[in-house]
C-alpha cells in the first residue's frame, strides 16, 4: 500500500526510485513504521492458511465454470 506499507515506484522510473530512497533515508522513523506495517501485511495476508484458502476457491471457481 503506496505510503502506508512501503512505496510503489513506476517501472523504468529510476528518478523516482532516487527520489524515494532519498525520502526514506532522510525520514527513519517513516522508513521503520513502513517497514513494520509492511512485514505485518505480508505476514498476515500471505500466511500459509490464507494461501491454500484463496487456491482452494479459484480451484473451485474454475472447476463451477461452464466449459
């Protein structure tokens, strides 16, 4: 999530990929609280259960759908 758990920079975007780093390295505490809010993220969205939970229904979707 743009500014709340790490920064999206555009491909090919090598200024704002400067731009970014040199944000992130002037504002530490910035840098850390997105870092935290970004390991909880994964950490909770990306969690073994979560993952065989969503496989399970796209598996399901796909088999219910006509053919």
């Amino acid at each position: 999530v743009h500014g709340d758990t790490g920064l999206v920079i555009p491909t090919g975007r090598v200024d704002a990929l400067a731009s970014a780093l040199i944000e992130l390295l002037g504002d530490p505490v910035k840098s850390r609280n997105m870092g935290r809010a970004g390991r909880e993220r994964a950490l909770s969205y990306f969690d073994r259960p979560r993952i065989v939970e969503r496989m399970l229904a796209l598996y399901e979707e796909v088999l219910a759908a006509p053919r």
